[in-house]
C-alpha cells in the first residue's frame, strides 16, 4: 500500500479553528499624536518658514527680485533647498507671500496710526505718516510690499494667494477712503474733493512720492537744497493739510 493509498482511507477530521486572541480580535492600534509634540512640530514649521521668508525679503530688496535664486535664499536662511521648495514651489509664490507678509505689516500700523486720531483729516495725516514710518523702519519689507500683483494675466482670475494680497490692499485704501468720508462729515476736509476713492487714490500717489524722493533724491534734498529730511518730509505734511483742510 502506498502512502497516497494510505492516507485516502483514512477519515478526515475536520479542524477547530483556533479562538482569536485577545490582540488579534481587537481593532488595530491607532497611533495616537501627543499634543505637546504635535504643537511643537508646528511650531518649528512656522517658525522655518518665516525665516525662509525674511531671508527672500532681505535679498529681494537688496540683490533684486530676478537675481536671487533658491538656493541664496536657503544660505540666508541656514535651511536647505528642499525645505525652501516644500514651502514654496516657485518664486512667484514664494515673492508672494513676502508680499503679502509685508503688506499685512504695513496694515497693522495703518491700523494703528488712526486709533486715537479725533477728526478725518488727523487720520488722513496719521496714515500717510505710518506709511513713510514704515518705509524708514522696515525697508525690505517695503520693497517687496510694492511688487505689483498683476492677477488679470492671461485673463486668468486671482489665486487664492493673490487674492489675500488684493483684500489687504483694498482694505488699506478703504482706511483712507473712510477717512476722507469722516473728514468731510465733522468738517475738517473739504466737501468738494470729489469721489473719495479718487481722493483717497490722489494721497496715495502723493506720499508715495514723498517716500521715493527721499529715498532716490535724499542727498539732493539735504546738499543741493539745503534741506534735512525730516524738515521736508514735514513741509509735504503740510502741503497736503492745507490742500484738503476745509475754508474756515
């Protein structure tokens, strides 16, 4: 007899199966974050990228937006490429978002400036001075607050990221226009400007130019005029209170 022939008369015994064990019957471990850990880990997070940023934010303003790579940003930063990439996959995104940064700085002192002012041409005033503030305390944030968005390229609409931007700057002109609107309401601005958000566009150009002639022209005005800054800048602050005080 065989073994094959063997074993095919033998009577097959179905088996038991085997109870579960406690570990195999139970649902599987979920890995469970520790609070403290999750938050430090974010931390660190924010606290990389905002070093990323600041150190795009000092190249911009000072080698130039088109000179500056990648990789200079990573040496600025002490970070490395990769980490700069993983935040920010393009320049584009990555100047951005130091606009956008800059922008809400720039806003936070706006914000400030007209706290405590008591009528709308005060507030006019507190608000151009924060804004030539600004340029003089924080520079590289400035220059790149200034970077034009442009969204309508391609006839394409906004990104989220470029629409953050916009929303800053439309609610940095609408301060002005308020502005404007509570000067002509307590009567300390004249009533025949005309549209406020014109108005408020006029003052915008105006100081602007103030913080670009004392920035490209400053030894002109302080040699060749004879003029310290602070006393021209003064001088333009009160040109524009003049022109927009209303008759007593």
């Amino acid at each position: 007899m065989t073994i094959r022939q063997r074993d095919a008369k033998l009577p097959l015994v179905p088996r038991k199966p085997r109870p579960r064990s406690a570990r195999s019957s139970a649902s599987p471990r979920r890995r469970v974050l520790d609070p403290a850990a999750a938050s430090r880990r974010q931390t660190e997070r924010d606290q990389a990228r905002t070093k990323i940023l600041a150190a795009a934010t000092y190249l911009f303003a000072h080698k130039g937006i088109e000179n500056v790579t990648f990789g200079d940003v990573a040496r600025r930063a002490k970070s490395s490429r990769p980490l700069v990439y993983f935040y920010f996959p393009d320049l584009r995104t990555l100047v951005l978002e130091a606009s956008h940064v800059a922008a809400r700085r720039l806003q936070e002192r706006m914000v400030a400036a007209v706290g405590s002012t008591r009528t709308g041409l005060d507030a006019i005033l507190a608000l151009g001075r924060s804004y030539v503030a600004y340029h003089e305390a924080e520079p590289e944030n400035f220059f790149v607050c200034m970077v034009p968005v442009n969204p309508s390229r391609n006839g394409k609409r906004p990104t989220e990221l470029e629409e953050r931007i916009l929303s800053v700057e439309r609610a940095m002109m609408g301060m002005v226009e308020a502005a404007v609107a509570r000067g002509v309401r307590d009567g300390s601005v004249r009533p025949d400007l005309g549209e406020t958000l014109t108005v408020a566009m006029s003052l915008w150009a105006f100081v602007q130019g103030l913080v670009q002639l004392s920035t490209g022209h400053r030894d002109t005005i302080e040699r060749f005029f004879g003029l310290g800054l602070e006393r021209f800048l003064d001088a333009g602050f009160k040109t524009l209170s003049a022109a927009l005080a209303a008759p007593r």
